[in-house]
C-alpha cells in the first residue's frame, strides 16, 4: 500500500485547496535529478514552507504548512485513485 499526504489549506486568494502529495524524500532520486532545474544554488523558503510534489497536477509546488486547515493525514493512494486519476 502506498502513502501520499493529503491537506486542506488556504491559498493566498482566501479560496481553500485540497492537496494530495509526495514529500520530497518519498521520490525516486531520478524523478527529482530529471524535474528539478536549477543554477546550482539552494532556493530558502519561507519558515513552515517545504517542496512537494502534487499528485493531482503532478507538479512540484511550495507548501506552506501554516495555512494548513486541520491536519496533514496520510492516505492511502489505493483509495484516492479511480480509472487512474486522483479524486
């Protein structure tokens, strides 16, 4: 069974947006070499921010953890997913 994370939180409009995704140690490191485009240098994020990987847009994304509404949760991917789409 596979784990993803799942969270609601507040985007910066004021609309709520729920997100399923990786954290970055749960990549495969060809996965992450291949997406990740850069200069060399390390990017510094905002406290209570992290990169992740959205399931649903598959797309990298910053998360910010202090708009999260509730709790992260982890979630099993068997149950989110439906003719190989995410819910």
């Amino acid at each position: 069974m596979e784990l993803a994370n799942r969270a609601t939180f507040t985007k910066k409009d004021g609309s709520l947006r729920t997100i399923v995704f990786y954290n970055i140690d749960q990549l495969p490191l060809t996965m992450i070499a291949e997406k990740l485009k850069g200069t060399g240098t390390q990017r510094k994020l905002a406290d209570g921010s992290r990169l992740v990987y959205d399931l649903v847009v598959r797309e990298f994304r910053i998360f910010n953890e202090s708009t999260v509404i509730g709790q992260i949760e982890q979630v099993s991917l068997d149950t989110l997913f439906d003719g190989g789409y995410i819910l």
